[in-house]
C-alpha cells in the first residue's frame, strides 16, 4: 500500500507540472498581447503624424483641384497616380513642396523636353496662374517647402551680407559674377542674370539638378533675402570698367588677356622681321 507521505508528494509534483504549462501559456499571451498594443500605437501615431496621409485625407482647394487636372493631363505620365512617381521616368512629388514644382515648371523646365544630362531652361508650358495651382496641388498632396508669396522677396535684404553668402556658398559653381559654369558629366551650373525673386529661392528651397538644397535650418529666410538682394543688385552693374567677358570671374579676363597679349606680341615680332 502506498503510504499517505508518498501519496500527497506524487499529487504535489503533478499540480507543479499542470502549473509549468499554463503560466509559459499566460507569458506567450502576455507578450503578443504587449506587441499588438504596440503595433497599434506606432500607426496610429504614424497617421496622427505622417504629413501625406493627412494631407490627403484634407479636401483639396478649389486651386488645388485645377492643378491637379493639369497634373493629370501633363505630369501623370512620368509622375504617376498622385504623384507617386514611376520607376524609370520620374521621381515621386510627395513632400518636395510646392516651391519645386514652382520652380520647375516657371523656367520650363518641366515638364521636360527631352532626357539628358540635366533639364534645361525653356520657355514655360504652363502660365503663372497655372504654375501656383500645379504648386497648389503637390504642395496639398504632400506638404514641404514652400515660396513665400510675392515678387519682390528681396525687399530690405542686406547686400553686403548677401555678397558674403553668395561667395562662400555659390560662386564656385555660379562663379563671382552669375555667369555659370560647367560641372562634370556634362552639367552645368546656369547663369543666373534675369532671374526673378521667386526662382532663386525655390532654387535654393529645392535644390535642383547638383545644387544642394539650402531649408531654412540652412539658410534662415531672412538670409535668402539677402542673397537675392545681393544677385539682384550685381545685375544693376553696367560694367562701367568695359566688357564683362560673359562674367565668368577671373579665369577668362586673364585667358583674354594672354591671347590678345601673345598675338600682339606675335605679329610685333613679324612686323620687326619684316623690316629687317
């Protein structure tokens, strides 16, 4: 016969092993329980939060809505379904800002002509009322950087803290004068003489082509006003010291000057032989 000791020891040790099952079955439920609530909160946090999502869950404005049926007659091609973009023609918009498409679409740029090495400047597709609606749209479909309202953006800008910007941040590539000049694999920084107000800073809001982008965490608002204040007053210059030689800095002053230097030189030395 089994004793009373030994009896209530077999029943202790299945009531522990009945035990052992059910609490790594409550930790299992607990933890997944924990994940999910997690899960949860990230996307309701992401939807809270995501500038597309809640843009596009915002009823567009009559403005927008214009622009958008020109996006869908011009842009949807390259672009694609709400400016997603398509691999292989053109990039997504969502987040760029209506101060890119501003800028793309006032200089001709877009929609472009043909592919190369960089979009060029040509004369503008779309009118200026219809370049703000086009604006309108990305900028309400995705939100980003925008050009503040009006033409004149240079007004009250210093000049001379604009000169200091441009020279450490511009002219190695734009050169001291505007002028442009080449990059590599055949880009090209453009001149930027008769360049309006809003076309410099969504230049600088965007940063097209090899230029960087210049956010207001990089150059405050009030800087980019100087920068233009300042490109605007060197186009003022007349050249009152002669011809400018297309403005492209020192480099072609003292290339024209060694040239004509040289040929003077050259036919001195014919004329001297000559005579001789």
């Amino acid at each position: 016969m089994t004793s009373p000791h030994r009896s209530g020891g077999l029943l202790a040790r299945m009531r522990r092993r009945r035990a052992v099952p059910r609490s790594k079955a409550r930790r299992r439920i607990a933890s997944a329980t924990r994940l999910l609530a997690a899960l949860v909160l990230a996307g309701g946090l992401y939807t809270a939060f995501a500038p597309a999502i809640s843009a596009q869950d915002a009823p567009l404005s009559p403005a927008a809505m214009e622009g958008k049926a020109l996006f869908d007659t011009s842009c949807i091609s390259c672009h694609g379904m709400n400016a997603q973009g398509i691999e292989g023609r053109g990039p997504s918009l969502i987040g760029v800002g209506g101060a890119s498409v501003d800028f793309q679409v006032s200089t001709g740029r877009m929609p472009l002509g043909s592919q190369g090495a960089q979009a060029v400047e040509k004369p503008p597709v779309f009118n200026e009322e219809q370049t703000r609606q086009l604006a309108q749209y990305v900028q309400e479909l995705g939100g980003g950087p925008q050009i503040p309202e009006g033409d004149n953006l240079h007004s009250g800008g210093d000049v001379a803290a604009g000169g200091q910007i441009f020279r450490l941040n511009c002219s190695s590539c734009h050169a001291f004068g505007g002028g442009g000049g080449a990059l590599s694999s055949g880009k090209f920084a453009p001149r930027i003489s008769n360049t309006d107000d809003r076309v410099i800073w969504g230049a600088m809001l965007s940063g097209p082509q090899n230029m960087p982008v210049f956010g207001d965490n990089q150059l405050t608002p009030d800087q980019k006003r100087d920068v233009i204040a300042y490109i605007q007053e060197t186009l003022k210059d007349r050249d009152p010291g002669g011809f400018n030689l297309g403005r492209l800095g020192p480099t072609t002053e003292g290339l024209a000057v060694f040239v004509v230097g040289i040929t003077a030189l050259i036919f001195t030395a014919l004329w001297i032989a000559g005579k001789s």
